[in-house]
C-alpha cells in the first residue's frame, strides 16, 4: 500500500460538498412570519396541511421567491 493510497481513502474532514441544487430551485429559509404558514405539501387527514416551521431551510421553484419574500413569509439564501 502506497502513501497515495492511504491518503485516497482517509475519511473527509470538516463540512460535508454543497450539494448541487437543481436547475430553476432556489433554496429559502422561513422567518417568523412564514412560520406555520408555508404547507410542506404534507396533509394529515383530521389535522391538516403539514406547514413548515421558523429557521426551517427547503428548496422552492424560482417563481415562488418573490411571492414568499413578498409576504416576508420566506427569504431566499
């Protein structure tokens, strides 16, 4: 075993790669605001729609950035 090798397969250290967001997605983070006023998409039947909470972060089409900040409901990252 060649010192390459080892080094090839030690571990990674500190933060874990960006995952690459998909093409037309943009990444938002709910305020105090938006919080139990943005549906995950989830619905419980007897309790409702499933809503994202305060600091939750979530990946939303381009189109609904200017809404969701708009409403200061969400804000882009």
């Amino acid at each position: 075993m060649t010192d390459e090798t080892v080094i090839a397969d030690a571990p990674r250290r500190g933060r874990p790669p960006k995952a690459e967001t998909p093409e037309g997605m943009v990444w938002m983070t709910v305020t105090k605001a938006g919080d139990g006023h943005i549906s995950t998409g989830e619905h419980v039947a007897g309790v409702g729609d499933v809503t994202f909470k305060r600091g939750d972060r979530f990946l939303a089409p381009e189109a609904s950035v200017e809404a969701l900040e708009a409403k200061h409901y969400a804000e882009a990252d």
